[in-house]
DNA sequence: TCCTTTGTTCAATGATCCTTGAACTATTGA
DNA sequence: TCAATAGTTCAAGGATCATTGAACAAAGGA
C-alpha cells in the first residue's frame, strides 16, 4: 500500500464539507443505513441497490475525505462506520438530527432500509 | 407582481436541499448572521461583504427555495428571515446544531460576524 | 496457479454550480 | 417628474459534480 486512505483529523472537519457531502440522496441513504446499522461496519458491497460499484467507490470516497466515514481495509473488502464521536465532538447534535431526520424517509426512496434495520442483527450478508 | 416569491410549504422542505443550500460558505455565512441577529429581519443589501449584489441574489434565492429562509418584499427592500418554527418542526434540532456550529467558524472566514453579533442591536445598517 | 470477489481508477459525458457584468424592474423620496 | 435605491434577470464563462463502462489491482479460496 503506497498510501493509505485519507481520512482528515477530527480537528480539521469542516462544516461545509459535512454539508455538501450529506446533501445528496445516496449518500444521505449511506449515513442513515450505516446509522441504523449500529456499530456494526459494513462493507460498499450492502450499498449496492443504491447505485453502481463505480457510483458507490465515489459516494464512499466523498463521504470519506469529508470526515463523515472511517474507511478500513479488510481483505478484499473496505469495512465503513460513521465517525460518531468525531462528529458528536466537532458539531454535538448535527449527525442525530440528520440522522433522525432521514429515518423519515419514505422507504421506496430508501430502498434497502428494511434490511439495514435488522433489529436482531443477524443478516447474513452475501 | 405576476407571481409572488416561491416558498416550499414547512411539510415540503426535503433534508437533501436544506443541506445542499447550506453546503455553501456564502449561505452558511447568511444563515449564521441572520440567526445572531435574533429575531430580527435584515436585507440583501446587508451581506454585501459577502459577495456581490448579483450573488447574493442568487444565494439568497437558493436558501428561500430549499425552505431555509423566508423573504417578504418591503418597498424595494427584501425582508429576510430563517424558518426557524418550520424548520425545527421538521428537522428538530438540526438548525440549532448548525447555528451552534457555524458560530465557531473564526472571524477571518466569517468577515461580518462582528457586526451582525451586535448585542445591542442598535447598528445603524447604511 | 487460477479464478473469484471486492473495490478502484480512468476518460468521457452531460448536468449543475457559482460568478460576473450589463441591462432591467420596481419603489421611494425630492 | 426625475433620480436614487434595492434587488432581479440574463447570457456567458469556467469549475465542479455524478454517472457510465472498460480496464485494472489486490486479496482469498479452490
């Protein structure tokens, strides 16, 4: 690995940036499943009703390099989780109230949403 | 006056476009002063630090259509106001995490912010 | 080793964004 | 009526965005 991937420090997340990269339906639809997902990660792969792979690898990098989501390696996977305390730290309030907000949407606009609730947490992904 | 200014009514104001208007220094900046200066209204003519005249029309149109602002004609002035009652109904505190937020960007980014905390409110805007 | 899985990179395309200056409208006050 | 004030509209420009398919790379299992 020639260089890892960029995450920006917790310090040097910028609210603008937080913004842009939310404000957009499939990444909006990322947070709010990894949210329900708990802290459980999950890999670009579970995303794959929300766009193409290509489509995915670019909304995960933006959420990525606007400090919203750690990414990590994992064999031939990358394992995503929201940066809750970075963000909780930085903006207190901000990702619950987002989060909250987007749980409202209809589920025909949030297609795999019945799936990432899971409530007892035993999906077994393919 | 053929058609009066567009307002999405509060049930119509949708997460994606209020993040995508606010995604933006120069709106950020508005939505910043507009709330330290209270309840008060204040005009285009205000933010003029912030950009030109032809931009600030045009952001401030951007923030009314995503249902973030409110602007009612006074002579040849325009009144505007956050929504702030619309918005907390529909996205419980997520403005007042923004605001709370946006307030910490330093003076240096946020060229007027001194001015529009202006705690007496007696500022005799020329 | 070969194949599969998982995801990235690249170039191309069309769409949207932000800014600018010039021209314009509407309202107010002298 | 005339001029000043406040803001809008328009077309043009360059920049950034989101999507696509093809090619690529890295890791793991048979």
């Amino acid at each position: 690995m020639t260089h890892p991937l960029f995450h920006p420090d917790a310090e040097e997340i910028s609210l603008p940036a937080i913004l842009t990269a939310l404000g957009d339906e499939t990444r909006l639809n990322i947070i709010a499943i990894l949210a329900r997902n708990g802290e459980r990660a999950m890999t670009c792969g579970q995303f794959l009703e929300l766009g193409s792979k290509t489509a995915l690898s670019y909304h995960v990098a933006k959420l990525r390099e606007a400090g919203v989501i750690n990414v990590r390696p994992d064999g031939t996977k990358r394992l995503l989780t929201l940066r809750r305390v970075d963000l909780e730290g930085r903006f207190p309030g901000f990702l619950d109230s987002i989060i909250a907000s987007a749980n409202t949407i209809p589920l025909r606009e949030n297609p795999i949403a019945a799936n990432a609730a899971d409530p007892a947490g035993e999906t077994e992904w393919t």
